[in-house]
C-alpha cells in the first residue's frame, strides 16, 4: 500500500510540473522558427503518406546548375525540398509553373509529372527529402507531357 501511494505521489508530481514549450525553453539559444505548414502539394493536392511495410527515408543534396533542368520526372512518393539557394521554375502538368526562391520549401507532387529548370544565374541547391520505401524507386524519368 505504501508503495502505491509513493508511485500516486510521484505521477501527481509528474503532472504538475509545468512542460517546456518550444526550444527556447530548454535553452536561451535554441530558437525555432517555423518555416512552411502545408496540407497540400504545390498543385494543391492534399498531401498524402506513402504505406508500406518497409519505410526508407532518402536525404540528399540536388544541385541543378544555371541553365539545367531536372527534366519531366514524377515521384510515386512524397518529396519535400528546401531550396538553399539560386531560383527554381517547376512547369507542372496540368497546371500552372510554380517558382521557388532560397529559404523556400517545395512539397512536391506525388503522381504528376514535372519539370524544374535553374532560370536563373547561380546554381539551385536543394536539400530532398524522399519519404519512401524499400526497393520502391524516388524519381521515374517520363517523356514530356
């Protein structure tokens, strides 16, 4: 019995005690700040997430130099990217271009092909993040629409 009133005691203790909010309060010098919250893709879909027994994530750099496309590609996965640098056009089918700048974050289409070309005079540098699965493949080149 008193056992349980000591493991009582310590949960009401644990529920009382006040929870940090956000980074900051661990530490003065963490701060977060928040840079996109979407629930659609940059054609505005809803967002969806891949199901599958085995789950991979794929982090990568993209650099598309002056002048050079991805060329038309589609993901059968979601894709999300933020743009380091340089100025990216992505021509989607069946809807209007989309342009991203540094400091951006691009929610890719899932499904849909795409094209992104580097208008501008410096290199695109993405960071890419593929939420994908095992043996399912992150990028499928496809002919122009």
């Amino acid at each position: 019995m008193v056992l349980i009133k000591s493991r009582m005691w310590v949960w009401i203790v644990f529920l009382l005690m006040p929870f940090p909010a956000g980074a900051a309060e661990y530490d003065a010098g963490v701060q977060g700040k928040v840079i996109l919250q979407a629930e659609m893709t940059s054609n505005g879909d809803p967002i969806t997430y891949l199901k599958t027994d085995h789950p991979k994530i794929t982090v990568m750099t993209v650099d598309i130099a002056p002048g050079a496309k991805t060329g038309w590609h589609s993901h059968s996965v979601p894709v999300y990217a933020y743009v380091m640098s340089g100025h990216l056009t992505v021509e989607i089918e069946g809807g209007k271009p989309a342009a991203f700048k540094e400091g951006d974050v691009i929610i890719e289409v899932v499904n849909t092909r795409h094209n992104g070309t580097n208008n501008g005079k410096i290199p695109v540098k993405l960071v890419v993040f593929y939420t994908g699965g095992k043996d399912i493949p992150n990028v499928i080149k496809a002919d122009q629409p």
